[in-house]
C-alpha cells in the first residue's frame, strides 16, 4: 500500500501537509467526507492543480516581450491578435475566468514573434486577478517593453462566481478594454482597431 502511494507519488511535486490539510477542511466545510476513497488523493490533486492556474507568479511576462525583430520591411500599420483564449481565476472568489482577449499594438520599429502576445497574457492570466487590472497590466507590458506607437487590449470573459453562484446568469459576459498611446489619443486608429476587433 505504502508503495503503491510512493510510485503514484514519484515525479510528482511534493505537496506540503498543511495545503493538503486546507483542502479537506474545504472538503468537509463544502459538506463532504474527505476520507470517502473518491476524495482520497484530491488535496494534492487540488494543490497542484493550484499551482498550475497560478504558474504565473513564477514568470515575468515581459520576458516575451526581449526578443523582437526590427526588419520589418518598412511595416508600420497594426499588429492584431484576436480572439485568444484564455483562463484565469477571480481573486475575490477563486472561480474560473474564462474568456477571450484581443490584443493589438501599433508597432514602432520592432515587432514581436505572433506567439508572444498570447504567452504575456497567459503570464498575467495564470494568477489570481480581476478583470480589469488583467487588461491592464497585458497593455502597459506592451506598452512599457516594445515601446510601441499605441496598444490595444479588448478582453472578453464570463466570471463562474456569477454564472455558476451568486446571481446565477449563465452566457453573461462582461467586457475590459485599455487603449494607451495612438489607440487613445487618435479616433481614426482607435476606430480601425475596433472594428478590426469586431466592435
Ligand atoms: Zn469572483
């Protein structure tokens, strides 16, 4: 038995007696029996499965954002990204975020690699967060590390805490947006960004 549990262990990241504790106090608090065989080994499952949604305190997105290429061929209209899937957890709840985010920047110079717009939101997103400060922080990472003429962040997400608790409104979904630089300042831009968004 004892090594069934080790095997079943081994590779896995060890999970520390007091977060697994946590979880079946949850467990029971919910209304549960935590030593019922089904719930056996869902405190470490639950631990790690934590860290996994919140991978992104061990990262600094701007690291995305440090290699950029500058022969663009002389390209300077908007780079967009739209409609990127994306999962994060409500810091006032620590229910599911899911939603979608479109990002664009108006580059000066130097672009980045497509790829890299997508893993700085996902930096931001794997954390506990609200909504707002996500569309926010994804902007002035752009902004602050390309140094572009503008940015563009439109971010769309239905919260679980209000679909699946609370008020219970299945299909609500509410919309963030932050515009810096020529996305603000410049109607024309900020209406072709938009609208290339879908909006
Ligand atoms: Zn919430």
């Amino acid at each position: 038995m004892a090594l069934a549990l080790e095997a079943r262990e081994a590779g896995k990241l060890p999970v520390p007696d007091n977060v697994a504790e946590a979880v079946r106090t949850l467990i029971e608090w919910a209304g549960d029996d935590p030593s019922r065989e089904g719930l056996r080994d869902t405190p470490k499952r639950v631990a790690r499965a934590w860290r996994e949604y919140c991978a992104g305190y061990d990262e600094d997105p701007a690291v995305h954002l440090a290699r950029t290429f500058e022969e663009v061929g002389g390209y300077d209209e908007l780079v967009l990204l739209k409609d990127i899937p994306f999962q994060s957890h409500c810091e006032h709840h620590m229910a599911p975020i899911i939603g979608t985010a479109s990002i664009a920047y108006m580059p000066k110079e130097r672009v980045v690699g497509i790829s890299k717009l997508a893993r700085v939101l996902n930096g931001y997103a794997r954390r506990l967060q609200v909504q707002e400060r996500l569309t926010a922080e994804v902007a002035q990472c752009i902004h602050d590390y390309l140094k572009p003429s503008g940015v563009a962040v439109v971010i769309e997400a239905s919260h679980s805490c209000m679909t699946a608790r609370g008020v219970r409104t299945p299909g609500v979904k509410m919309t963030t947006s932050r515009l810096l630089g020529c996305f603000l300042d410049d109607p024309r831009s900020r209406e072709e960004v938009l609208s290339l968004m879908g909006y």
